[in-house]
C-alpha cells in the first residue's frame, strides 16, 4: 500500500525521484527503495510527505484505492465515503464513517443547500442558524 501509494502521489504531483528526495532531504536511492517496497520511511519522513504531498498520514500509509472506486488519494480532510441510494421519498442514508467523523446523530437535523450548478451539500442545523445569526448583526 504505502509505496503504491507513494508513487501515485508522486507522479500525480509530477515529482522526479531526484525532485522529491531533494523536498525530504534523501537520497534519489532512498525513493528508489521505497518505492520498491524494500525498505520504508521513517515517521518523520513519512509526515514530510504526507505534507508535500496534501494528505493525511493515514492515507499515505493505509490508502486503498480498490476499497475507494479505484479513486486516487484524496487531498487531506477530505472525503468519499461512498455511493447511496436515494429511496422513493427522497431519503438517503448517511454512510456510518461520515456520521462519525461529523458527529451526526439519529434524530438530528440537516440543513440542505442546493446550487444548481455545483450540486447539494448537507450543514449541520445548528452550524446553519449561528451562520445565519451572524450575518444578521
């Protein structure tokens, strides 16, 4: 996974082997290796190119793009938790790791924002009325 993930990232970014080993302060043989799965990063250069990079720790470690719609590593603090249906009504269940990460709660509402050009997007109610109050002073 990790040197997997560690070449995707660097030609996304379209880094040389030289370009990146320079960034962390290695050798191009460093990334070599690396990327061959023979040996691994320590912690701290690990965080280093999670940060060149834009994403998080976890993710250039553990990031699993067959898990993930063959999707490449997203930026860091961003998600996609997966496709939902939508039900007759108009209901779609939230996926569990997105209610976890939000702290969402059974019962608790939702404010849905629509932009005919750039889609929907789900707020907190609460998040939404403080935001509102806000622009009322």
């Amino acid at each position: 996974m990790f040197k997997d993930n560690l070449i995707q990232l660097r030609k996304y970014n379209r880094l040389t082997q030289e370009q990146l080993s320079e960034k962390i302060g290695v050798t191009r043989q460093a990334i070599a290796k690396w990327e061959a799965g023979d040996t691994v990063p320590d912690l701290d250069k690990c965080k280093a190119l999670a940060e060149i990079f834009g994403v998080s720790l976890d993710d250039l470690a553990n990031y699993e793009p067959e898990k993930n719609m063959n999707l490449p590593i997203p930026p860091k603090g961003k998600h996609l938790f997966g496709l939902v249906t939508v039900g007759e009504k108009g209901q779609i269940v939230i996926p569990a790791k997105a209610r976890k990460i939000f702290s969402i709660s059974a019962g608790e509402q939702l404010v849905v924002l629509g932009d005919e050009s750039q889609g929907l997007a789900l707020m907190k109610s609460d998040y939404f009325l403080n935001m509102a109050d806000m622009l009322h002073i």
